[in-house]
C-alpha cells in the first residue's frame, strides 16, 4: 500500500487530502505513481503540471525518486509569496 496525500490547491481540485493505493509493482518511481493517478482523467490532470512538486517519505524528491510498498508520496504545487 502507498499512502498518497494531496496539498493546497491540488487538494481542492481533487476534493480529496489523500487516499490508499494498492501496490503494484509497476510502481518503481514516484512518476509511476503519479501517472497512474493521471490515467483517472479529467480533475487527475491537474497532475500533470510542469511546476509539481513532491516528497517520499515527508522529504522532498524528483519524479525520479524510487518508492516501495509502504511509502508515502505527496503532490504540491510550488509555493510562490512575496
């Protein structure tokens, strides 16, 4: 199981803080993970933005970063102030 949490506007837009995602071994990155949740469709592509970022684990990491059974993986827009 992969805990999956979603932050600030990404959870407004998916009217959802997180959820439970079966394993599968396919998931060998969080991009794995993340085009899966893509693959849902039409509120999911908010996903696809080129500025997301991410953490494993609560630290923050690439696409690219490996998960396991167990881990937990958040999606957050960049945060921009001033």
């Amino acid at each position: 199981m992969i805990s999956i949490q979603f932050y600030a506007r990404y959870r407004e837009a998916l009217d959802s803080d997180g959820e439970q995602l079966p394993w599968d071994a396919s998931f060998t990155c969080v991009d794995d993970v993340r085009r899966h949740l893509l693959a849902r469709g039409e509120a999911w592509a908010v996903l696809g933005e080129q500025n997301l970022m991410c953490a494993r684990n609560q630290e923050l990491c690439s696409l690219d970063e490996p998960v396991q059974d167990g881990d937990e993986v958040a999606f957050f827009p960049t945060v921009t102030g001033g």
